[in-house]
C-alpha cells in the first residue's frame, strides 16, 4: 500500500550521474537492433546456438517491448533492469525488479557507490589496494516523478524495509520513479528510475579507480586527469 506521504513533481536535470563498473561490454542485441520488440524472438534464435546469450543480455521479461529502448548506449540504461536480481536488493527494490539509480552531480554518485563499494569489500575481506574500475554516466531526466523524502523510514542508513516497500507500491501505482535527498551526501539528491524510457540515454564520462586501504575506500584516482582525490 502507497503510503500516501510521497508527493509527484516535475524532476528536471539537464545532467544525471550515475557510476557503474566498467568490466561489463555493451549488448550488441541493444546497441544494434532498432526494435525491441524483435529481441525476445532474435535472442531465442541466438540462445539455440550460444548458450551463453541469456545470460549476457539477461531477463528481457522484466521490461515490456514498450519500454524497452535501443541504439547507441542502450545498454547502460537496459543493463539495471534485466540484469536485477534477489541476491541485489537496493534501497528501493528487494531485486526482483531493477531501478536505474543516478545523482544530481558526479560528487553524489561517488558517495553512493563509494559506499556500496565500502560495504562489498568488507564483505568479502578484500587486501588493500587500488580495486575496480569504475566509469560515469552521464545523462538527463525530465519527468514527474514521486518525492519520498517525506517518507518515514525512506532514507535511513541502512535498513531498506521502509525504502523497498514504499518503491514498490508507487511503481505498482503506475510511478515512473522517485525522487530523495542523498543519504551519503544530503545537499545533493538521488532518483530511482522504474522503466528504461522514463530516462535519457547516457554518454560516457570520466573513469575511476577507487582505493581500498582494507577498511574503508580513502582515495579515487580520476583516469582522464590522473588526479588522486581524497576520500573524507
């Protein structure tokens, strides 16, 4: 049930932020065919003689033909949603469904994923050390979409039981999206995408590398500059 509390306005970034790993290849199915309503039946095609084609383009299923969007950097905005899974929940999605998570500026989407990155390499007990390669995204949005700042429990540090049920009962709502200010950076906000055509494709920005001094990421190197920038 919608809590009642979130309230839809006009969202206009003339420029989004959003930081991924850079390990993973555009999908040529995205990239290079014009209609996604070709792909269920092009990769079941694929699938016969590459095994592996599932797997590299993910659960089409997720995202109705209608939806879906193609061409040139498709892949970064289709990657989030056929691609989520349960072992991935986030602050707004328990992973059976993906969101598009992106910044108001690039300092926003480095606290975010700084954070996230934090909390894997506890996990799993990384060495010290320069870690992944990181690369920006940087797109638009211009869309009405639900401000939940207003939402008891929405934004706490770290337990999503307020966050997940309130993303999901707007996007079953028929919610484009929503609309928060960052947790890790709180003058700076943060959408949640639910649907491929609701943002605009990104183009590539700049690379990062993030420094892992075995408790904590203290600095990021930028890849075009080389500049080493301290984390604190």
């Amino acid at each position: 049930m919608v809590s009642g509390l979130a309230v839809r306005s006009r969202v206009h970034w003339p420029q989004t932020y959003r930081i991924i790993r850079s390990i993973h290849p555009p999908i040529d199915l995205f990239e290079d065919i014009a209609d996604p309503r070709d792909w269920d039946a092009l990769a079941a095609v694929e699938e016969k003689t590459n095994p592996r084609i599932r797997l590299e383009l993910g659960d089409l299923g997720k995202v109705p033909a209608a939806r879906r969007v193609s061409g040139p950097g498709a892949s970064f905005v289709m990657a989030p949603f056929v691609h989520c899974s349960l072992l991935r929940p986030g602050r707004f999605s328990d992973g059976s469904y993906g969101i598009y998570y992106a910044g108001d500026s690039e300092d926003v989407a480095l606290a975010e994923t700084i954070h996230h990155h934090q909390k894997f390499m506890r996990a799993t007990k990384e060495a010290p050390g320069w870690t992944a390669d990181f690369r920006v995204l940087i797109g638009s949005v211009d869309r009405d979409l639900d401000d939940v700042n207003a939402v008891p429990g929405v934004r706490d540090p770290d337990d999503y039981t307020a966050s997940q049920a309130e993303g999901r009962a707007l996007r079953a709502a028929g919610s484009d999206g929503l609309v928060w200010n960052s947790v890790r950076m709180p003058d700076g906000e943060c959408i949640g995408i639910f649907w491929p055509d609701v943002i605009g494709v990104p183009v590539q920005g700049r690379h990062y590398s993030y420094h892992w001094d075995g408790g904590r990421v203290d600095f990021v190197r930028q890849h075009d500059t080389g500049k080493v920038l301290e984390v604190v």
